[in-house]
C-alpha cells in the first residue's frame, strides 16, 4: 500500500513538471495566447448586445447631427419650439419612441432601409409644415430630418446584414422588378403621386381652416389657400412628395413582390366555407389572406402607425401654438396618404 503511494505521488510530480516546462516554453504560451485571441475573434455580439449598440449608435447620432445643426443654424429651431418647461417632456416622449421604432425594427426584423423609410414618413410631414408654412429654411428643416434618417440607417447598416429584398439578391423572387430602374422610378412616382393628391384634396378642403384655428400664431396658410394640383408650388412640397414616395416604395412595395409563395398560400386557396367550422371561418375572414398579402398589410399598417405618432410629436410636441386637435388632424392626412400608398403598390405588385 505504501509503494502505491509513493508510486502516484512520483507520478503527479512528473506531470507537474512537464506542465511546468510546457508553460515555461515560449511557443507553447504564444500558441494558447493565439489560441484566444482566434475564440475571442470568433466570438460574435448576441442580439440583445448588438440592438444595445445600435440604440446608442442611434441616439449618439442624432443628438451630435442636432447639436452641431443648432450651432451652425443659430438655433433658428428655437424660433418655433415650445417654451423650454415642456422640453424635458416632449424630449422623453419622443425619446420613447425612438426606442419603440428602433425595438420594433431590430425584432421585427427590419435592416437599415426599412429603419430609414419609417423615419422618413414619420418625421417627413412636420418637416414640411415647418418649412412651407412657418418660414423655416428648406436647407435647415432637411437637415434636421436628414441627421433624423442617418441615426436609424447608419447603426443598422453597421450591425444588420441588408435584407434579400434591398439587395435584389439572386433567387429572390421577382428580383428582375426591384433591380430594374425604370419600374423603380415609376413606382417611386406612382407612390408620391399619391401624397401630393392627397394632400392637394385636404388643401383644398379642411386644411386651411384647420391650420387657422389650431395652429395658434402660425405665420401663413396662403401656400395651402393657393395649392397648385401637385404640391404647394413649392420645391420643398414636391421634393418631400418625392422622398415619401421613394420610402414607401422601399418599406412597402420591394418586401411585398420579393415575399415567396408559402404552404399557407394553397391552403387559403383550398378553403372550403361550406365544410369549414366556425372558428376556421372567423380565421379565414380575419386573417386568411396570401402572404404577400399579410406582408403589405402589416408594413402599411406600421407605416401608418409611426406616420401617425411621428407625426403628432413633431407637431403636437414641438411646435409652439400647435393644438391637439390640429396636430391629430394634419396627421390623419399622411396616414390616409400611406394607406392609399399601401394599397397602390400592393396592386400594382400583384399584376
């Protein structure tokens, strides 16, 4: 029993030492440090740690852009910004959804040009009140909307590869429609067609009145008085027109014809109503549609969504004199405008 012993502790003592020497070996160490560093190399971020990092990215963004703005505009904002005691408020709302948008893009699973189109639609109109009706320069106000659409592309372009159907990648289906140009600037087109109408109806309309009565110290309505068809005869009004359209375009249209055809598609064709039971039936009726179909109507429902919120905030929020009431109706005018927009392109998509 003794000599067993003896016999191991000889043993461990070996094997220290050869550890012992190993370590002491300098190819031996550099060969464990490369070893590492290759793991940590390979190690990717997780989701959570990435959607951190572009919500930073995000918000570091577009509080530096606003910040050298205010500076290199003189703060000319200030001019038509409520009084400073609601700042913090408005800033928290707004700060809150920012988040919202940039959690619902990441787990919605949005890349950078979904990010950037709902900014755009969201952030859009306010730009063009500001601009055409209080006296806002047209360079200033895009600029701020500008930093508004870098703070949620740049971040997810970054940390999110571009979806199949921005990047007309090979297989997609109806890939030859999203890469050609011509049916891109038609579509483009036909969409900001279609926020011009609609904003030419509601001049012609309620807006003025709206603007006059809601919209407390307002320096002029006469470009809405004075609507030409497309636009207030002002560049400002069509270039915007223009940018809508090619944001609803790229939220809209590219997913819904690249979307491909699923099992669930041929069992809504195969729905029988007559051997259906109820609860079938109530699904077939609430939500048995293709999935193209349910794509373009989640993005146009999200489009009117942060049309509506973006929208309110940037007005309701932000700009002094405004009222609730006029900030919820000059926002009604762009959600009608992203619903026709949505429908437009969903048929010209399934022809």
């Amino acid at each position: 029993m003794v000599r067993v012993k003896e016999a191991a502790a000889e043993a461990i003592t070996a094997v220290d030492s050869a550890a012992a020497a190993l370590v002491g070996r300098p190819d031996f160490t550099n060969a464990v440090v490369a070893k590492s560093k290759s793991q940590l190399k390979r190690a990717p971020l997780t989701g959570p740690t990435r959607f951190a990092l572009a919500v930073v990215l995000s918000f570091a963004i577009s509080s530096l852009g606003r910040s050298f703005l205010s500076i290199l505009t003189k703060n000319e904002l200030a001019n038509i910004a409520k009084d400073s005691s609601n700042s913090w408020t408005g800033s928290l709302v707004t700060s809150a959804f920012k988040l919202f948008g940039l959690a619902v893009g990441w787990y919605g699973g949005y890349d950078g040009h979904d990010l950037a189109a709902l900014t755009l639609l969201s952030h859009g109109p306010a730009t063009l009140l500001v601009s055409v009706f209080y006296g806002i320069r047209s360079l200033t106000a895009g600029a701020y909307l500008a930093v508004e659409v870098l703070s949620t592309f740049l971040p997810f372009l970054l940390l999110r590869q571009v979806s199949a159907a921005h990047s007309a990648a090979p297989g997609v289906p109806n890939q030859e429609i999203v890469a050609d140009r011509a049916i891109r600037m038609l579509t483009s087109l036909q969409a900001g067609l279609v926020y011009s109408v609609v904003l030419y109806l509601a001049s012609r309309t309620f807006l003025p009145t709206t603007l006059v009565v809601h919209f407390n110290g307002i320096p002029t309505i006469k470009p809405a008085t004075d609507a030409a068809f497309l636009g207030f005869g002002s560049p400002t009004t069509q270039i915007l027109s223009l940018l809508f359209g090619l944001a609803a375009r790229s939220f809209i249209f590219e997913p819904v014809v690249t979307t491909p055809a699923t099992s669930q598609d041929q069992e809504v064709a195969k729905f029988d109503p007559v051997n259906a039971t109820l609860k079938q039936t109530v699904a077939w009726n609430l939500w048995g549609y293709t999935t193209r179909s349910k794509v373009c109507i989640v993005r146009t429902s999200l489009a009117m969504l942060f049309t509506a919120v973006g929208t309110y905030l940037d007005t309701a929020l932000a700009i002094n004199g405004v009222e609730s009431y006029g900030a919820v109706t000059y926002a009604g005018i762009w959600v009608i405008s992203a619903l026709v927009t949505g429908l437009s392109l969903k048929y010209v998509g399934s022809i």
